[in-house]
C-alpha cells in the first residue's frame, strides 16, 4: 500500500492503529475476507477504526486494483448518530494535507495525490435514498442498530464497483440492539443454516475488542464499568453476546436453560404454539409438560421457515414430528381471520389459515394475545436462583429459539412489550402456548406452589436448610 506523505511508516502505523485496531484492519485486507465485524464491548475504539479503515481501504484500492476516484460508504442508523459518532471528529482526526470535508454532502475527498476517492457519510434513516448508489465498501458504525434487510439491501445491491472484485463489508458495534439477532448468527455462531449458498462461514471474520484494548481510556472508565449491574456488565465489559443492554430476557443463560435431549414420557400432555408468516418466518414451537410433577416444561422441537404457504407450512410442521399424540396446537389469533387471501400463495373465498391447516390434519385453537401477559409468563418461568429452578427448558436441538430468544429487545416506547421489529416469531409461538395452555389463574397457582416451597427451605435467618442447590 502507498504510504502518504512519502514516509516510510505504513498507513496502519501513520493513523495510529492500536494493536487490535491493526490486526482488524490486517484481517480485512486478507482476500478471503468479505465481512468483517469489530468490536463486542464498550470503549474498544470502534467508531475511531472505521474512519480509518475507510480511508485505508481507498488506499488498498488504488494500490492493488489501480483504480482512482473510489467512493466507500460509512453509514449510522440515524443523521444524530451520525453527526455524534463520526462527523464531529472529522475536522480534529484527518489532516488538510490528506483531503477536505464537504460539510453539505458530508464527504470527505481525498487529494488526488492520494488517488482522489470519497468517504461519503451516510445515515440509515431510509436506506432506499441509495438505490442509485454504488460503493466499492460499506461500513456500518454499532450494526445491530439495523435490520437483516438493511444488511441485505447494501450488500447485495449497492456493494459493487468497476474495476474493483474484492468489496468489503465493515461493521462495529456492541451487543445489543433490534439487529443482535442477525448479527451474532452470522458472526458470533457462524450459523449459516438457511442462508442463500453465496454466503459462507469463511467470507466472515469477528474481531473482538474490550475496553483494556484502548490504550487512551481512562482508569476511571473501567471503573465505571464494574460498577454497572452484573448483566450490563458481562456484555460492555467482557463482549458477552448472551447478555446485554435492553435485552428483554436477561434471565436466559445456556448452560441454565438448555438440556441435552431425553426421551419425553408418554403420559406427559404435549402442546404446540404457532405463529404464522410467509415472507416473515413461521414458527412451531412442541412442548411437552411434566403436568403430573412440577408443571415444568420441556421445549423439545422447533421449525422455523419462510416461503412456505398454509398448507405447506401445515404439510412440514406433521412430517417434522413422529408418532406422538398432540393434545392441542395453539396458534397466531390472526390465523383464523376469514375474507383473506390466505397463506399469501393460496385463494380461497370465506376461508382462513386454520381453515387450510384443518384439511391437512391439524385443528387449531386460538392462542391468547395479550402481549404484557406472555412476557410475564415467560419471565416467570425462565426464573432461577440457586434455590430454585427454572420451569422451562430447552432441548439443544431447537437451534433457532435458542438463538433468537435471548436476543430479543425491549420496546422502546413500551419497555413491558418486546420490539416486534426484532426475530420475535419463535417467542411468539412458543408464549401462545404457553400463555393459553396454563392461563394467567392456573399459572400463578403453580407460581405460588413454587414460592411457597422455596421460602418454607429457609430458616428465619434466611440460610437454606439444604445446602444442595438444585443444579448439583
């Protein structure tokens, strides 16, 4: 890569990269890298290295591909976001000699001594402003602020440039946020599992960095951190993707509420939730109920697919189980509307959904929806403490409720309600279920069993009269 300025330090040394800062930007440059995600906790100079890497991949260009006058795009979710995160810094990081900032388009030229590309600044707001645009790379500042379809939308269609055939995608943030979901499937678990075949494990990268690996902090920050409460703690300070601020579900914990799978009792009263979608997934949620012992129930199959209309999805969910006798499927109120072009492939006058599922073999009944109640009922029941156990579990097969529950976020404007702009499909199946089957009277009675057994294990001075605690 041309060194600016004539000097021999490289571009990695001259904007002052900090050890993993640099590594970053090593991987990036590495051709079988064509996604690469920085960060995953707080302070780790994420924004500071975007900048950078924007300026050194126009760099990279021109060095490897000869091409001048290359446009890269950094983007936040909103113009505040932007002007807080990247604008404001502009004028004290890039030095004249290296190019000039026009403030009314929010790009920054480079010389053309230094082969005359852009830097354009963008925000989010509407992606569809850029569908005349084209970038030789995108860079989004804190990604799992934006949707997989904003993802999709600049990669798929506004990532590309003559002359260039290695396009980067470059993305920082922390977890967190509507995007967690998608991001940490793709970066985090490497979960490629109904992804389109021109992606793959290789082409993704993750770098992560923690506030030790910004050398300008100050000491005072980090004790700012620990004094955060324990869940905040685990994601700003050690990049825990399983936690983090917002999150709805901060009781979740795999090696709490996941199991290994078992054969299930035959005498044990079986349910499933479904929530429907074409476009969006559909979701099915089996559960089996331990309703002879502890109510405690066993989450032990789940689909999640899109594309598929009523009878398909009806066809999938009969094929996807054995033998076993389903005592009640509970499902998405919406799918017994009638008048509607139902499963979004199929035309049937004065029909609903339930009413095509019904022709394949399966009878629906309507699922409660009240929205406050099934984020109780699942804060409750994914509950623990050392004395008491979580009524819910998992089986380590249901790969996509696993990933997508704790991922879930609050509602900004409803912090009761989850954000139903997240991948909240297998939690509505599964608390249709769960809500309907037990009802708001049966459950609180098996609640307060519970506590009343958990408080009648302590003596007056709080100390539990068995020392064995549940998960031993």
């Amino acid at each position: 890569m041309k060194n600016f300025a004539g000097k021999d330090a490289p571009f990695e040394e001259l904007v002052d990269f900090q050890p993993k800062q640099r590594y970053a930007f090593q991987r990036l440059l590495d051709p079988g890298v064509k996604y690469l995600l920085y960060g995953g906790a707080a302070g780790g100079g994420k924004s500071y290295f975007l900048r950078w890497a924007a300026i050194g991949l126009i760099q990279y260009y021109k060095a490897m591909f000869k091409q001048d006058n290359v446009r890269v795009g950094l983007f936040c979710e909103d113009y505040p976001s932007l002007q807080d995160r990247q604008l404001s810094k502009i004028r004290f990081e890039f030095p004249r000699w290296l190019g000039s900032m026009n403030e009314q388009r929010h790009e920054f030229q480079l010389r053309k001594k230094w082969g005359g590309g852009v830097v354009a600044f963008r925000n989010l707001d509407d992606p569809t402003k850029y569908l005349s645009a084209e970038f030789a790379a995108v860079l989004i500042d804190e990604l799992t602020r934006d949707t997989r379809d904003i993802f999709d939308f600049l990669t798929g269609m506004r990532m590309r440039w003559i002359g260039i055939p290695q396009t980067k995608f470059v993305a920082a943030t922390n977890p967190g946020g509507i995007g967690h979901a998608w991001v940490k499937k793709l970066w985090i678990d490497k979960d490629f599992s109904g992804e389109q075949p021109e992606l793959y494990p290789e082409m993704f990268d993750y770098v992560k960095a923690l506030y030790s690996d910004n050398r300008f902090l100050d000491p005072s920050y980090e004790q700012q951190l620990k004094s955060l409460p324990e869940n905040l703690r685990r994601a700003y300070m050690s990049g825990d993707w399983d936690v983090f601020a917002g999150q709805m579900f901060s009781e979740f914990r795999r090696d709490v509420h996941v199991v290994e799978p078992f054969e299930i009792p035959s005498n044990w009263t079986r349910v499933v939730g479904i929530d429907y979608g074409y476009t969006n997934p559909f979701s099915a949620v089996w559960m089996a109920i331990d309703d002879g012992g502890d109510n405690d129930v066993y989450v032990y199959r789940n689909l999640n697919m899109t594309g598929l209309n009523a009878t398909e999805q009806a066809t999938k969910i009969l094929l996807a189980q054995t033998t076993e006798k389903i005592d009640k499927w509970y499902a998405d109120p919406s799918m017994f509307a009638k008048n509607q072009t139902v499963a979004y492939q199929q035309s049937f006058i004065n029909t609903s959904i339930a009413d095509i599922y019904r022709t394949v073999g399966i009878q629906l009944t309507p699922a409660l929806n009240d929205r406050i109640q099934r984020v109780n009922i699942l804060h409750e029941m994914l509950n623990w403490n050392q004395y008491r156990k979580p009524r819910i579990k998992i089986f380590e097969g249901c790969s996509s409720l696993i990933r997508t529950l704790p991922s879930l976020v609050r509602d900004e404007n409803k912090v009761e309600d989850v954000d139903t702009d997240g991948d909240d499909h297998d939690y509505d199946a599964l608390t249709y279920a769960l809500l309907t089957h037990f009802g708001k009277a049966k459950f609180d009675a098996v609640i307060k069993k519970d506590d009343r057994e958990v408080f009648e294990g302590y003596d007056k001075y709080k100390r539990p009269k068995d020392k064995r605690i549940w998960w031993r």
